[in-house]
C-alpha cells in the first residue's frame, strides 16, 4: 500500500514538475514586437495610382490555408488542431491565388498567413503568395511569433508565426508595423498578438493612399480590448485623413459589419463573441464602412468552425471587409461566394476611384 501511494505521489509531483516547467517556458519565451515598427516593402514595379479611375481590393482572411469545408477547429467546439496535412494547406494556398487571380485587384489585402508553423505544416504562405502573383509589390507584417501551445494535448496545435500579407499593383513607398492593445492576463497565449500594417502608396499629385491591413481580436471576451484596439486604428486613419490623404482600411474585424448578420443569414443561433456589431457611430468624422447590397445579396464573408460547412446550417456571418474615407469614391463590394472552398472565410471586393 506505501509502495502505492509512493508511486501516485511520484506520479503527481512529475506532472507538476512537468507543467511548472512548462508555464515557466510559456512566460519566459513571450515577447510583443515593439510598436510603430519600420518594415520593408517588396517592389517589383514603381507605378502610382490616379485620380477618377477604377481600381480593385479585396480582403481576405485564408486562414492559414488549414480550412477546407470539412474542417473543424477545437476552439471553436470543433476537433481539429492542425491542417489536415501539407498537400492540404498547399492546395488551399492554390486556391487562393487562383481566386485572386479571378478578381484582378489593384490591392489585395490577406490576414492569417504563417510565414511557418505546426498547424499550416510548415509552408511557408507568405512566399507562397509572393511567388505565385509575382505581379504584385508586397509587404509582409508579423502579427505574432507564438510559443509553443501544448494543447489540445493529444494533438497540440504548436508554434505559429504568422501575420499579414498587403499586395498591391503599385508602388509601396513606405510602411510600419503597430502593435494593438491585448488582454495580458493568460488569455494573450491563445488570442496570440495582433496588430496593424500601414502601408503608403503615391497617388499622382500630392498626397497618398493609405493602405491599412489589420486582423482584431476573436476570442477575447473583454470587449474593452477590441473597444481599444479599434480606437488606435481609428486615430491612425484620422490623422492620415486630415493630412489630405486617401485612407482604406480593409482586414478581419471580428465584428458584424451589417449589424444584423443574424437575421441576414437566418441563423436562431445567438451571437458569438466574435460578432458583435461593429460600431460604425464610433468612426471618425469622414469614414463610413460600405455595405451596398451585402444585406440583400446574402453571402457572408466567415463559417464558425464547430463542425464541417453545411450550407444554410452551419453558423455564418459577415465579419471582413472595408473603412474609407470620403474622398475614395466606392462604386460595388462584394462578397465572392466561394463556399468556404479554400478557408473558413470568403474574399470582400471593392470597386473604388480616387477623388
């Protein structure tokens, strides 16, 4: 019997060796980029955009190509922790490009791309996308370089550096990186960082658009972290805004951009952290968030990952798309109805001009 318990208090007093170590590991290899970081853009091409004319963007969250129809994922009450496997992740990341391809943009805006991890089976997304649309100049931002998670246990989802990718047509001249404000109790090791691109792009004549690519916060449920992090994207845009440039911020907000996606897309589920309306009266003076006919088309832009896509079933909503200014005139957007073929989110389309 002494023998016994001996061994169980082994047992136990390993596993709190085990798990001590590993709490010690998670707190002591944590660390945030600094704030209003320089990055390096990627030209290929020096063009600049033009007033009165037609241009494209689209937004895209690809969810690090581990998101097929079928798939499901354990934060979200699902089973799986990582891609299936890597000729999975490749073929959505093919997908992708073809899609993009499809729709031509002069902008393209992607959050969610990992630059290598355990859950995307280490392809590299980011040069994935810079190789096959070589067409583009392109910046790439680092959203988060996480510890490795343990869990779930019998198949941890693991390490993951990943950010946001902004393409574009014509010349990035210029861009930063800024860091956006966070839970910083536990919950930081499973939202992981998020932040912001700022990305200039000349516009013949004097001033400048403003590219903004951004990914918020999803499972926070301290509202008070997205309240901020839309506030430091808001004064951004306002004070690009009154230098006399063009501002757009496209990305994963995280936030319902009808207001009423629920009844929109039929759904008697109540909302979920994720889907809150996002909250156009707080914009600052001079932006709106465009809808045009998203409401009577009826295609929303993101599926919750609880179970595999089932058309008029599974939980969806409208989440991504755009913020401009008034001095960018929108034409259309759009959500391409891909039927979550290659991620757990659909591309939003913009047509605009510069005023």
């Amino acid at each position: 019997m002494k023998k016994a318990l001996k061994i169980l208090l082994g047992v136990i007093v390993a596993i709190l060796v085990v798990f001590g170590g590993y709490l010690i590991y998670l707190f002591a290899s944590y660390d945030r980029l600094p704030d209003n970081m320089t990055l390096k853009p990627d030209n290929q091409h020096t063009q600049a955009l033009e007033t009165n004319k037609t241009y494209r963007a689209m937004s895209h969250n690809v969810g690090y190509g581990a998101y097929p129809p079928s798939y499901s994922f354990f934060m979200d009450g699902g089973k799986y922790s990582r891609a299936y496997d890597k000729e999975t992740v490749k073929e959505n990341m093919q997908g992708i490009v073809t899609t993009t391809k499809e729709l031509e943009p002069t902008l393209a805006f992607y959050q969610e791309v990992d630059q290598d991890g355990d859950r995307s089976q280490h392809v590299d997304e980011v040069a994935w996308l810079q190789k096959h649309l070589p067409a583009y100049n392109s910046l790439y931002g680092q959203n988060y370089d996480s510890s490795y998670l343990f869990y779930p246990f019998t198949n941890p989802i693991g390490q993951a550096k990943s950010g946001l990718v902004t393409l574009s047509q014509a010349e990035i001249t210029s861009s930063k990186r800024y860091s956006l404000p966070i839970e910083t109790n536990f919950n930081k090791f499973f939202d992981l960082d998020r932040a912001f691109t700022v990305s200039r792009i000349p516009v013949k004549g004097d001033h400048e658009l403003i590219a903004i690519n951004t990914h918020l916060s999803a499972f926070t449920k301290d509202r008070s972290i997205q309240a901020a992090q839309l506030k430091k994207i808001f004064d951004v845009m306002e004070s690009e805004y009154k230098k006399g440039n063009y501002v757009m911020v496209a990305g994963d907000y995280n936030h319902d951009v009808l207001g009423n996606s629920p009844e929109v897309f039929d759904t008697s589920k109540k909302r979920e952290t994720w889907t809150h309306p996002f909250p156009k009266e707080e914009l600052p003076a001079g932006f709106h968030l465009p809808t045009g006919k998203l409401a009577i088309e009826k295609i929303p832009s993101a599926r919750a990952l609880n179970e595999p896509y089932k058309k008029g079933k599974t939980y969806t909503t409208l989440i991504d798309g755009f913020l401009i200014s008034d001095n960018i005139t929108v034409k259309d957007v759009h959500v391409k109805d891909m039927q979550f073929k290659y991620s757990d989110h659909n591309p939003v389309y913009l047509d605009f001009s510069l005023k």
